[in-house]
C-alpha cells in the first residue's frame, strides 16, 4: 500500500494524505510517543543531565526511523503524515532553543534555525492566504542542512555528556549548519521569487 502525498516539506520529510484514516496505528504511537518526548528531552538538557538526554535523542531517532519502516509497509495514515514532520521538526528545533538557553550551542545559531524554518512555513502560508499555493519540493541543500543539525545536535549531547573534549569538532559542525541553513533558505527564497 502507497502513501499518497500531498505535499513535501522543507527538511524533504514528505506532508501527505495518507493512505488510511486510521489513528491507533503502530506508527502514531511511536510517532506521538516521540512528540510527547520533546518537553522531557528539553528538561533534561535545563537539568544538565546530557547524558540522558543523548540516549533519549538517540531513541527518538531511531523511532523515527522505525515508524517509517512501517509507515512505507502499509501502516502509513493521514494523521501520521501530519504528524511524523511535526514531531521531528519539534525535537531539532526545541534542542537548539534548550542547548542555547544552556549556553552549550551559540544563542545566534538557535536563531538562524528558526528564523529559516518561520522563514519558510511563513512565505508558504502568506503565498497560500494570496491565493498562490506553494508545493515545496526538498532540496538537496535542505537534506543537507537537516542531516548536519542532527549530526550536530547528537555530537553534542554525546561529547558534553560523556565529558568528552572535542571543541575543535563541535565548532566546525557550528559553522557548516549555519552554512547550510543560510544556504538552504536563500535557495527556497530564490525559488519562491523566481516561481511567481
């Protein structure tokens, strides 16, 4: 069974309908149970208990990975299509807000993530309100981007964790997703501009 989609969003994550109305599907509940994660990861992280907080991340990516595996085997519905991006979006986003707030990832970098993603979700919903919808299609840079703020994320909470010293490390990954998320919503700007 094919999960019909709707829409991609800008991370690549596909936004669909879905091919079953279903809600108490295995995947939901992985997928939900990964939301309801985000405040505990964020809490840990206020706590300075990084350990746990990396094998909690470590879990929700793996669970992201498993309800996927299922969703694509026939398990897949309109709600989880909906609710997969959210939940994965909120992680990474909440663990930029929370690892700066701690002053263990740079304040602006938290900013640049997401001002990108406002920037993006913003110009789609202006776009759709002036009667112009907008069917986003991911980029190679935007896969990019989201794989190097997961890199990061997880090294981080691995080396501040494990008391392990790698600044070296953590400061070029730093300045690649920067890189990237700059790159990746001045090319989804250049293309909305160039499309209309």
């Amino acid at each position: 069974m094919q999960r019909r989609v709707a829409a991609i969003m800008p991370d690549g994550t596909e936004l669909g309908t879905g091919s079953s109305s279903a809600l108490l599907t295995v995947p939901n509940i992985i997928t939900f149970a990964r939301l309801c994660a985000v405040p505990l990861a964020v809490w840990l992280v206020l706590q300075r208990r990084i350990e746990e907080a990396f094998y909690l991340f470590v879990a929700a990516g793996l669970s992201d990975a498993v309800d996927g595996w299922l969703a694509r085997r026939g398990a897949a519905s309109a709600l989880g299509a909906l609710l997969d991006p959210v939940a994965d979006k909120a992680l990474l986003v909440t663990m930029y807000v929370t690892l700066a707030a701690v002053n263990i990832l740079p304040s602006w970098l938290a900013i640049l993530v997401v001002f990108r993603d406002v920037l993006i979700v913003g110009g789609v919903v202006c776009l759709g309100v002036l009667g112009q919808p907008v069917r986003i299609r991911p980029l190679l840079i935007s896969k990019l981007n989201t794989g190097l703020q997961i890199v990061l994320i997880a090294v981080t909470l691995l080396l501040v964790g494990f008391d392990l010293a790698a600044p070296v490390l953590i400061t070029i990954l730093v300045w690649a997703v920067a890189a990237s998320t700059l790159a990746s919503g001045g090319a989804y700007v250049w293309k909305a501009a160039r499309a209309r």
